[in-house]
C-alpha cells in the first residue's frame, strides 16, 4: 500500500510539474496583500517556484490568496 500511495504520489508531481511548465507567466496574490509575477519552475506539494523580475521565489500554497496564468 506504502509503495502504491508513493507512485500516486509521484505521478501526482509529475503532472503538476508539466502544467507549470506548460503556463508561461504567473500572477500569485498572496494573503500579505502583495502580487508576485513570473515564470513557474516548479511545483511541489505545498509551495510553487517562480522566476522574476525579482529573482527566484518560492511561494508557499498556504499563503496564496488567487492565482491567475498570464499569457
């Protein structure tokens, strides 16, 4: 059962990993009140990666208020 829930898992992953690449820019409002934009270089299971104007930044799922693709 252990290994099984992992695949799922890992499938799980990978398929959230090919969608932030497949969407170019990202717009992610968070509950602090500010927008952060950029390019979506990965997601995990409680935070996605961005790359901007910024630099590199990783937002935590449990902060995020809206998200929008801009394309």
């Amino acid at each position: 059962m252990g290994r099984r829930l992992r695949r799922q898992m890992d499938e799980t992953l990978d398929a959230e990993q090919s969608a932030a690449h497949s969407a170019d820019r990202a717009l992610v409002w968070a509950d602090d009140g500010r927008c952060y934009r950029g390019t979506v270089l990965a997601v995990g299971v409680d935070h996605a990666e961005l790359s901007g104007e910024e630099g590199r930044r990783v937002v935590a799922f449990a902060h995020v208020v809206a998200l929008e693709v801009a394309r």
